[in-house]
C-alpha cells in the first residue's frame, strides 16, 4: 500500500463507524425514495410493492450472475467471479458490494488501461495503473463510488456477492 494509501486508511479507521454508518446512509437514500414513491401508490392501489426472491431463486443467481432486480434508479445483483476481470468505470452507478463467499483482490482508483467505452455510461480497460489495492474476504462491504476504476484483479473462486448499484 502506498504512503497516501496508508494515510487514507488510517484516517478512515479513525474516523470509526460514524463514517461508515454516514457513507452508506447518503448512498441508500436514492433506494429509499424510489421505494417511497411507489410505495404510497401501492397502499391506495393495491398491488404490492415489495419484491421477495426465494432462497431458490438467489442461488440459481448466483450459480451464474444475474441481476435479481432492476428498478430504474437502483439494481441488485447476485454476482459471481470464477476469474480475474476488466477495468471498469461506472459513470452513473455507484457499486455497493457485500461479499459472502470466497475471496478476491481488487483495484481501485488509478488510470484504466487500455480503455474503451463497451455500453452507455460504461468503460472497461484491460487492467488499472496505480491505484489501492485491497484483498476482500467473506463479510466484507465495499462502496465503490460512480467514476472511480475498479478491477477484480485475483479471483478465488467460486467469487460471490451482492453489488447495489445506485443510480
């Protein structure tokens, strides 16, 4: 880990759970309104609103990466990683990932490689320059802001997890 990368890390752990708990709060908000909305209409119209996906489901998922919901301003996903993957930069979307089995290391920030836009508000490169590095394990969150690079350098598969992505 580089000087600044160890200072930012020391910061962040000093500042302790108020941080996180804050972070995560302002990211979630834009989930909680697209609820609200739909919501109230639901309890004068009557459909439901809630989405449940049964155990069966999330894992026939995560058997092969899926998206298990996509609500216009906010996604799940039931991600899985066998291998390594690209560079990639979300313009709009801020990832929140939350690891439950296997582990992996992932680059974050620093210059995309080789990168070229692959869909709208979407680029993907061949690898990231510079950057921190971070090994992810089992129980792990990990918020990766829109338009910062990311890049699951090492994968132990079988890699899974949720990413809400937040439009």
């Amino acid at each position: 880990m580089s000087a600044r990368g160890a200072r930012v890390a020391i910061c962040f752990a000093a500042t302790g759970l108020a941080l996180v708990i804050a972070a995560v709060t302002a990211l979630l908000m834009p989930v909680a309104a697209a609820f609200a909305a739909p919501a109230a209409a639901a309890a004068s119209s009557g459909p439901d609103p809630v989405r449940y996906f049964p155990a069966s489901d999330v894992q026939a998922a995560f058997d092969h990466g899926a998206v298990l919901l996509d609500a216009g301003s906010f996604m799940v996903h039931a991600s899985r990683r066998d291998a390594a993957g690209m560079a990639e930069v979300h313009l709009k979307d801020t990832d929140i990932l939350h690891v439950l089995h296997g582990g992996a290391t992932i680059v974050t920030g620093g210059t995309v490689i080789g990168g070229k836009p692959t869909a709208p508000d979407e680029e993907r490169g061949s690898s990231i320059e510079g950057g921190a590095t971070r090994r992810l394990a089992e129980g792990d969150v990990l918020v990766v802001p829109h338009g910062v690079p990311h890049w699951f350098r090492d994968v132990d598969a079988p890699f899974l997890y949720y990413v809400v992505k937040v439009r």
